[in-house]
C-alpha cells in the first residue's frame, strides 16, 4: 500500500479551491502536486495558497508531469470528456466533475475507457456526501416509507438572473442548469427510489440574454416527470432563475410510500441546512428526525463544506479508493446513468413526448 497519492487538478475556479483544494489539503495521503488553469496569474495565487510546486496553463503539459497518480477535472462541462480521455491514456485515477459529459456518447466511452485502465473512477454528486442525505438514504433503505408511491425533488436558485451569468447558460458549454443542478437530482433519485424508465420533461430559457453573452443559450429551468422501475412516480424541478433571496437556495426530497413518508426540505446554503421529518402509516404527526451522531461526528451541520475536509466523502474517498484498493461509490457508471436521463429529458423536450430509457 502506497504512503502517498500525488494529485493534479486542472480547473481554477472558487468550486476547485473552495471544494477540491480543501479537501486534497486536509488528506495526510494526498499531495497536490500540480494545477492548472487557462488564467496563471489564478493559478498561481492557489498554488502559493496551497503550497503546489507546478503551475500550467495547458493540461496536456500537466499530464506530462512526472509521478502524477491521479488527476481531478473541475473544469467546464464541453471540456470534461478531452481532459479525462487524455488523463486516462496515461493511466491516471480520475476525478470528474458533473455532469460527467455533454453528450451520453461521450459518457459510455469515458467510463468504458476508465475501466479498460483498471483505475478508480469517480463522479462528485456532492450531496451523496452530506450526513442528512445518508441519513434519508439508510432511512429509505431500513424500509421507513416502504413501497415507493412517488418522490418529489426541487433545486431552485437564482443566478442565471445576475448580469453576468457564466458559461453555464452557454449551450456550446454545457447543459445549462439542467446539468449543473438537475444531474444532482437525477443522482438522488436513483439513490432514493432506483432506476428510472420513462422521462418526460420541459425546460426553458427564462432570463434575457446580455450583451456580449452566448447567443445560444442554455436551459436555466427544467421540469421533469419521471417513471421509476418500481412503478414509482417522480417530479423533479430545477431552477437558476428563482428569486430566493436571502435564503440563497431551496432544495427538498419528499418521498411518499405505502408506510410512510420522509421529506428534507432546506434554505440556504450557509448556516441553515434544514431538517429531516417522517411520518409512519399510523402516525397522525409528522416527527423531526435528528440526524445520528455516527453520521456527523466531528462535522458542522451548519457548514455543508465541512464534511469534505473531515470525513472520508468527495476527494479524500476519492484518494482513500486509490491508497486501499477499491472503487468509491458514485463512479463512471453512476454518471453515466445520470446522463442517460440528461438525455432523455432533452429529447423529450426537443419532440414532446415521453422517451424511454434504456
């Protein structure tokens, strides 16, 4: 077993700093041994923050670093699938961020790719991470709502209404806040209630465009209905064009089953991260269901960022899969599910109608 996993990263953004960097940092096992970004003068302000002996600003010469085990892409979506295809001809460990491509063709052969190098793979569907949403899951796996009747998921924000919204509502760069917010929950609705088979789905481009801005412009709300294998039935509801606020976000998971019911309903990305209710088929109240110490230990409920520096979730599973020799949960496979329904939804809004999934 090796003493230390060398890592590159190639993205620059505060997501990369606030996320990754703190994260590979607070990991005894894990050095950062290069980074990359398009603008130096970013770079290097992270690396003398981090301490990185390497700064690039092409990544192909960051792939040629000598004695990298892994690498991380926390880069924009149209440059996931290059980066992480020419990470893995070199035999890298891979880190990608969601969602996993733009297209589930890219996807497949990402992930086929991946396993034809026998290396760990992984897709960050943060919210896997969170002890409330581990909770839910050991809730919804110890039989608390029983057969599943439907769930309902929500993620609404509001950036895309600021002046200068990102290359996010770019449809040349990405799948818009359908991929940046609805790959979170599409993520956790196979987590919660499992495969999903039928999709149909209606997005939209409320905010106007800037000048200067992409002419082509991403989705910034996105409703999908969906059909579970189960039988089950699900809505999900993304949105960057909400006004929220103070409360800067709003997410929810509300599952409804034949014994009960279970809803996380949250405000906030900072100090307020929200409760977990249920209530069993004879019961008349909901009842609050603290999260369990052996989920949170040492962790900040109040600071969602504070897992990732303290338990083995995000990039400090990801190093911990490469020192002891097994796959993390939520790998390629994983994203590529979530990008079959991407997919999916954006052919049934493209010709009105549902589209089954493979």
């Amino acid at each position: 077993m090796r003493d230390q996993v060398r890592v590159g990263l190639v993205g620059t953004s505060w997501w990369a700093d606030q996320m990754y960097l703190r994260s590979l940092a607070s990991h005894p096992q894990a050095t950062i041994a290069a980074i990359c970004g398009r603008n130096r003068e970013r770079a290097e302000a992270l690396a003398k923050k981090y301490e990185i002996p390497t700064v690039y600003t092409d990544y192909r010469q960051l792939l040629a670093h000598d004695h990298l085990d892994a690498l991380i892409v926390a880069t924009p979506d149209d440059l996931h699938y290059p980066v992480v295809m020419d990470g893995l001809d070199v035999g890298l460990h891979m880190l990608c961020e969601k969602p996993m491509a733009l297209t589930l063709e890219q996807a497949q052969t990402m992930a086929a790719r991946a396993d034809a190098m026998r290396v760990k793979h992984m897709i960050l569907f943060t919210f896997r991470a969170l002890p409330q949403f581990r909770y839910l899951h050991s809730l919804v796996d110890e039989g608390y709502v029983g057969r599943n009747y439907h769930l309902r998921l929500g993620f609404l924000r509001g950036d895309a209404r600021q002046a200068n919204a990102n290359w996010r509502y770019d449809a040349q760069r990405s799948l818009g806040v359908l991929g940046s917010l609805g790959s979170h929950m599409i993520d956790l609705a196979h987590w919660y209630a499992g495969d999903i088979v039928r999709v149909s789905a209606h997005l939209a481009s409320h905010a106007d465009r800037q000048a200067g801005q992409a002419q082509d412009r991403a989705n910034d709300s996105a409703m999908l209905t969906v059909e579970f294998k189960s039988g089950a039935q699900g809505a999900i509801h993304v949105s960057s064009v909400a006004n929220v606020g103070e409360r800067a976000l709003e997410q929810h998971v509300i599952l409804h089953g034949e014994g009960g019911t279970l809803e996380f309903i949250r405000h906030g990305a900072g100090h307020e991260q929200g409760h977990i209710r249920g209530i069993r088929q004879d019961e008349k109240q909901f009842q609050t269901l603290p999260v369990p110490e052996h989920y949170v230990g040492e962790v900040d409920l109040h600071n969602w960022l504070d897992p990732f520096t303290k338990q083995p979730v995000g990039a400090r599973l990801f190093v911990d899969a490469i020192l002891n020799d097994f796959q993390p949960s939520s790998t390629f496979h994983d994203g590529v599910k979530v990008q079959e329904i991407l997919e999916a939804a954006i052919e049934s809004h493209r010709k009105g109608c549902w589209v089954a999934v493979n």
